[in-house]
C-alpha cells in the first residue's frame, strides 16, 4: 500500500476566519503522483478546523463565525480554561481561549475525500477549508496523507 504525506502551513490574520485550502489538496494529489486513493486530513491544533463547505462564499463564512459566537459566549472569563491555568506552563501572556476550544469541538477536526483519476470527488459547490478559531497565529499546520488504491 503506497502512501503519501505532506504538511501543509498558514499564517491567519484574524480572530476568526475562514481560508479556502482546495487548491492547495490539489496541489498535494498532483503531487502524490496517485491517481486514485483516499486523502484523509485533519487539523494539527485544537482551535483551528478542517471543514468542507462552500467557503469561497463570503457571506456565508460570515454567517458560520456568527453563529459559532452567539453558541458559544465569545467572553473567555466564564470559561474554566485559561492558558495561564494550562498544566503545561508554556504560556507567556494568559490567554482565555476556551471558546476558541469549544467552538472547535462543534466543527470538524478532519476529513476523509475519495481520489479518482486524480481528482478530488467533491461537489460544484464544495470547497475545503480552514476555520480558524483563536487568531491571528502563526504557522498553523494541517497534516494530509493520501493512501493509494
């Protein structure tokens, strides 16, 4: 069974927001050389989403923000977590993300596409994407593997 796997990074440069990848995965099969296969792909962190959506849609992208803020309370205080709170004892500056985490746990962490002919089987309207959750950040890492069939 062949496999292929690649990292993929993004810088984000808001709070929240969404980031279409699709070229990016295709970009990655052209790369495998595969041509027909399963691609599985999932999110790297634990505030950030994978997602299939129709995300080159603005407003729609607006809409899916807005309402993951008004499910889940935008302010980080009524939350237990907190970084500073963290049992790992990294964080420099507290930082109250726990709706960043909640909000995560409501969308998709990975996806699982078919590959044939070297073409995502994906719908008109569907586009794969980032949601990121706890902005700006850096170097945000999705991780991809293609398993040939």
């Amino acid at each position: 069974m062949n496999t292929f796997k690649k990292i993929l990074s993004y810088d984000t440069n808001n709070k929240s927001e969404v980031i279409p990848i699709t070229e990016d995965i295709k970009k990655v099969i052209e790369e495998s050389g595969f041509k027909n296969g399963t691609l599985f792909g999932y999110s790297l962190h634990t505030t950030l989403s994978l997602f299939i959506q129709e995300a080159i849609e603005p407003n729609l992208c607006k809409d899916i923000i807005n309402q993951l803020t008004k499910i889940v309370d935008n302010d980080g205080s009524k939350y237990e977590h907190s970084c500073a709170k963290h049992p790992s004892n990294i964080c420099r500056v507290d930082n109250s993300n726990g709706p960043s985490h909640v909000r995560q746990t409501l969308t998709n962490q990975n996806i699982i596409l078919d590959i044939s002919g070297g073409k995502l089987n994906i719908g008109q309207w569907q586009d794969i994407a980032l949601l990121e959750l706890d902005g700006p950040r850096k170097n945000r890492k999705v991780f991809i593997k293609i398993v040939e069939n």
